[in-house]
C-alpha cells in the first residue's frame, strides 16, 4: 500500500486516523526539534543526562568497533553523543523525512570528518534495506527518544523483531522508552503551554494536503492530548470546530463539530513489560538503565 492509500483508508475508518509517521515532513521534523527543548517535554532532557550518567557503562556493555544505526534518526543529536561515547565504525542513519536526514548527516559529517556515513530514507515501520558495505557483522541498533511507544503493542513487537533480524548474535540494540508517571506530567508533556505540540499536530494536515491533494484548513482543528489509563498511552487528536466536508481527488470525508482524527498514541511501559517484549522478540540479555525519579529507562539489549 502506498502512502495516499493508506492515508485515505485511515480518513475514511468510522474513527478517522493519520499515522504518527506523516508529522514528520521537513516542518514538522523541525517543530519536533523545538518541542524536545519546552519545558514540558521531559522525555528529551531526562534520556540525555540518563546517558550522559551512565556513559561509561553504556559503552562497556555495548562493546567497541560497532556500525552504529540509528533509525528515527530526526536531526541526529543523540547519535552525536553516542558517536562520542562508542567511537563506532560507521554510522547509519534512517529516517522518512529524505531532505530532513540529509542535511543532518552533512552537518555531523563536519564534526565526524573520519567516520563514513551514509543516509537511508525509508519507513522504519516497514522493511528496509541497509547500504550493501554495512558489514552483517557487530552492528548497533540504536533507537532512542521512547519513539516505541508510538506503534501499539502488537507493531511494536513487530518493529522489536523487524530490529533482531537487522543484527547478528555479535550485535546489539539500544531503545530508550518512557516509564508510567503522574498524569499531570504526562499530559503537559504532549500539550505545552506555549502551543508547539498544537501546530506541530495540525501539521500533519498540512502534509496529508501535500501527498493526498486534499484541502484541509489547519485553522478549523484543535489539538487534543489526553492519557488513556486502561490503555496506558497519551493519545494525541485534531478535532474540528465546526462540520466540514474534506475533499480530495477521488475522495471526500465529512466531519461533523467534534469529530476528531487520531494521530498519535504514546505507549508508557513498565521496565518488567518491555523487558518482556524484547525477550519476546529474540533479545535474550539485557542491561536497563533509570533514572533517579524512575521516569525513563534505555535498555541495551543483545541476542
């Protein structure tokens, strides 16, 4: 299915929905960059000094001469830290914003002058191929920021064993994801005061536009971000304000005031349940890392 189908069938479901993956055109990959430095979004800040603190036995554990991949790769910041702590082989970037990923991998490259490089567009939710020169061998998945909890827990258990199979029993995986909390922290998280959250959310309209031909108005959608406990998950949707008729080539959708399009869900794991998951998937051993207020958690996990 290509990307217009699958955007039209979620728009025409009885509960209309957009996956997560099309927030991130060039403008909302650089929203998402400045939503991981509000005040509100913990989840960047607390991974970073998790890994800053625990360095040196990240490093230990996840060995020396890796080929470090990461997938969601975004602006690459966090890969520049990790190239830091594990001086890695070479270094692999994988994301579906194309010019997005480009232009971060050249601005690494300057401060990576030696370490070869390479960019791979493609949808992480689904199979890709890596460059044909990155060795089977002693390869580190690396897939930081909780963007797991984004897939529900049947495709994340997919994506889990979509990543043992990019490895061999000498390679290893490396996942941040968020830990269960108060709910106030949770929901100010994925609706900031200053607004950020709400544009980066009807943006995704604006890209359906582009890939669909459709004529959504981003004026007429309010963001809505709430926590779902049954379900632990944030759940991020665009309701509108008043009934509209949607239109695209072939196609239209009507919504009536209120009628909301789910875009996001944000699953919160505990560390016993995702250790599960990846024992589920194939990884065999792992090494979990907290923070002190038990608020994330990054797990390097091995066949």
């Amino acid at each position: 299915m290509n990307q217009r189908q699958e955007i039209i069938e979620g728009l025409r479901q009885v509960a209309a929905s957009i996956s997560p993956k099309y927030f991130y055109d060039a403008h909302g990959s650089a929203l998402f960059e400045v939503i991981t430095k509000l005040p509100e979004y913990y989840l960047t800040r607390t991974e970073r000094a998790l890994m800053e603190t625990n360095g040196p036995a990240m490093a230990r554990s996840i060995g020396a001469g890796m080929s470090l991949i990461e997938l969601g790769a975004g602006s690459c910041t966090k890969a520049r830290a990790l190239c830091r702590l594990i001086h890695p082989q070479r270094f692999v970037g994988v994301d579906i914003s194309a010019d997005f990923l480009h232009e971060a991998i050249a601005s690494m490259q300057s401060e990576f002058p030696g370490l070869p490089m390479h960019a791979v567009a493609a949808d992480i939710s689904q199979d890709f191929a890596l460059p044909e020169d990155i060795p089977r061998s002693k390869r580190l998945i690396f897939y930081p920021g909780s963007s797991i909890g984004n897939f529900d827990r049947g495709h994340a258990a997919d994506m889990l064993a979509r990543m043992r199979r990019l490895i061999d029993q000498d390679g290893g995986l490396l996942i941040g994801f968020d830990l269960p909390k108060d709910v106030r922290a949770l929901e100010a998280a994925y609706d900031d005061a200053s607004g950020v959250t709400a544009a980066f959310n009807r943006n995704i309209l604006a890209h359906v536009n582009h890939i669909i031909g459709s004529d959504f108005s981003l004026g007429q959608w309010c963001h809505r971000a709430c926590f779902n406990a049954v379900e632990s998950r944030i759940e991020m949707h665009l309701e509108v304000t008043a009934p509209v008729t949607v239109r695209w080539p072939g196609g239209e959708r009507r919504f009536e005031a209120g009628e909301r399009i789910h875009t996001e869900n944000s699953y919160k794991y505990s560390l016993d349940e995702f250790i599960a998951l990846l024992s589920n998937a194939g990884f065999s051993k792992t090494t979990a890392w907290t923070d002190t207020n038990q608020w994330f958690a990054v797990v390097h996990a091995c066949p």
